[in-house]
C-alpha cells in the first residue's frame, strides 16, 4: 500500500478538498509530518474510488470551515469507510461549528495556519481515539452543566 509516500511506519490517510490548491497543501502537510497519503479527491464518492478499497486509518477533510456541508462529508465518509477517523482542516473555526463538528464525529480540528506544524501529530492523536482541537477552541469543548432530569439519572 504504497501510495505517495505510505509507508510501513505512517498510517495510510486520505486526503478530500474540492479546491486542488488546499488538497495539495494538506498533502504536503501530511508528508512534512511523516504521514503518507494512500488517496486524493475531490469528493468523498471521488476519494471512496482513488482508494481501491484499501481503507485508510484516518480522512483528512478540508474546507473553509467546519460548518454543515463540511460534517455532512465527514458523515458520508464515515459511513462509506466504515466509521474511519477523521480530521478536518480549515481556513477558519467558529465555536458553534467546532462543538457541532464534534458532536457528530469529526475527531480533530486544524486551523490552515497550523497545519505544517500540527496536523501529522493531529492525525495520529486522533487515529489513537483522542480528540484535537486548536488551542483559541477550546472552550468549545468544555463540558456542559448537567440538566436537572441529567442529575436525578445519577442520583438513581
């Protein structure tokens, strides 16, 4: 499974961005940290297709911000590659988009800026089954306070 740099000591990690310039930089990224990428594309259809049903340990999605279409690829790709770890990388990051992106799967989250230093290292955090976020986040992922009915539960 030697696909653009994967090799014996990376995870095989696939890369989805509709603007080429942005896939290329993730890409880079990836290599600069160590990771390999197994695949590339545009769209998670596209991506599902340039991995020729190898599976890869985590999808790289990047995008403008993490915001509803964005998690709505995330949750495609994690359907179609059976619940794969997932990092996104984007221009800009919005508390409520970066609780809701969490919320409903993504694992990791790179601001562009960061990515040369942090994503390879984001990718295998994730991959281990912990969560990343940039650091101006994370507030975003403060517990919230329990409800009443929450706390009852708990008292039982």
């Amino acid at each position: 499974m030697a696909a653009d740099g994967v090799t014996n000591g990376s995870l095989p990690v696939a890369v989805c961005a509709m603007e080429p310039s942005f896939r290329d930089q993730v890409c880079e990224a990836l290599a600069q940290g160590g990771q390999g990428v197994l695949a590339r594309a545009e769209t998670a259809e596209g991506l599902l297709a340039s991995c020729n049903g190898n599976v890869p340990a985590c999808v790289v999605v990047a995008a403008d911000r993490p915001d509803r279409s964005t998690v709505g690829t995330v949750r495609l790709i994690r359907s179609m590659f059976g619940g794969v770890s997932t990092v996104v990388v984007c221009r800009r990051a919005a508390a409520p988009d970066v609780r809701r992106a969490l919320e409903l799967g993504v694992g990791g989250i790179v601001l562009q800026d960061e990515a040369r230093e942090a994503l390879a290292t984001v990718v295998a955090v994730v991959c281990a089954g912990q969560v990343a976020v940039p650091s101006t986040q994370r507030g975003a992922v403060r517990a919230r306070a329990l409800t009443t009915r929450e706390k009852q539960i708990l008292v039982l």
